[in-house]
C-alpha cells in the first residue's frame, strides 16, 4: 500500500545539499518505524510532505537503494527483504561488530543519553506503542554505539541495522519482545554505570541473539 509520509517529523530546513536533507529525513523515517514492509514510498508523496521538487527526492532515494536501505518497486520504493541467509550473515556481522563497539566503550562513561532512552522505551510499552517503543529503541542503540571512540565500527553496525529495518516493525509489534527488550537495555544502562563492561556487554549480546532468532523467523516465513 502507498503510505503517506510522517507529518510529526520535522520538515527540511538545513542551509546545506537538499537532497543530502531529504536522504538523512527519509532514513530518520525508515529508523523510526515510520515505514513498515509493506509500505510502498513514492516521489510525490514526499515532494508534497516536504514542500520540494521532486529532483532531490529522486537523487536521496537512488542513494538508498545504492546503500542497500530501499528497493525499487512498481512506481515507488520499498524495505527489502533479507533471506533467511542474509539475515543470518548480517547478525553474524552485527555481533562481531557490536560486541567490539561495547569493548572501547570507557570505563564509566556518561550514560545521561543511554539512560532516557531506555526510559522512552519503558514509556512506549506503558502506551502500548509499538512505533514509539522503535524509535526510543533506534535511540538507545545510537546512544550506546556515540559510547565508542571508533566511528568506523559504529558506522558498520548502523549500515547492518538498516538493512533489517524491514523486520523491525514486525518482530516489536509482540508485547512480549517489547518488554524482554527494554528489561535488558535497562541491565545494560545499570551495568555501565557501575563499570561493568563486561556484565552490560553480554547482557547486549544476549538480546542480540534473540533478536536474530526472531528475525530469521520472520524472514523465513517471508
């Protein structure tokens, strides 16, 4: 179905390349949740969301497709599907990736950031709202991947984590995952305050290893 563009996110404003604006509000939309699998996005409809021609909204969607983050379909674009292979390849790179980005974090580091998010997907599940809890949670992982020094690594783990987008929206939408999800961010939260490295990083990667579960599953049926 042809989904209308979020009307709650800001609309462009930036003095800087507009189609470099239109791509980073296209994919603060896809992270968000605001898109699901079956969504179909369209040139028009974001020219007319954002207020702009239709020429950088072309160029900003080519570039995600060239990023691997949208796929051309019938007259608009979508979230590709992943294999059950490829999501099996893209988790194994995920955990190597994310459990290294949890080694460089510092001892103690300012958790402020970390913190409110957790607290954002606490209060998305008291909402009971599936789209909200997956914005905080693309909050939480920006602010623990902004922990590490090494911007290449974070840089890799984003990439994997937009590429699975497309399930996102489908493994959230079960209560249950919700909250075993916000349980463990808040362990991981508890654990780097105390220093406790170690203790946050197998708590991560344990969610991780659910989380591939439930997107192979997903996939699979797909």
């Amino acid at each position: 179905m042809n989904a209308s563009p979020p009307t709650d996110r800001p609309r462009v404003l930036r003095r800087e390349r507009l189609s470099d604006q239109v791509f980073d509000w296209v994919l603060e939309s896809i992270r968000s949740g605001d898109y699901g699998p079956d969504d179909l996005i369209t040139e028009p409809a974001l020219a007319t969301a954002l207020e702009t021609s239709r020429t950088p909204i072309r160029e900003a969607l080519f570039r995600l497709v060239g990023n691997g983050i949208l796929t051309e379909r019938g007259r608009g674009y979508c979230l590709p599907l992943l294999s059950p292979a490829e999501v099996a390849h893209m988790f194994h790179t995920r955990l190597l990736v994310e459990a290294d980005i949890l080694r460089q974090i510092p001892d103690r580091p300012d958790v402020t950031a970390l913190n409110a998010a957790s607290e954002a997907e606490k209060a998305a599940i008291r909402a009971d709202q599936p789209r909200d809890f997956i914005a905080a949670n693309t909050a939480f992982r920006r602010a623990l991947f902004d922990l590490c020094p090494n911007r290449f690594l974070t840089e890799i783990a984003d990439h994997c984590n937009d590429r699975l987008q497309a399930y996102r929206s489908v493994t959230m939408a079960e209560a249950a995952t919700r909250q075993a999800v916000a349980r463990d961010h808040a362990a991981v939260v508890a654990a780097l305050s105390k220093g406790d490295r170690e203790g946050a990083a197998a708590r991560y990667l344990d969610t991780l290893g659910r989380a591939q579960a439930a997107y192979a599953a997903v996939a699979g049926a797909a």
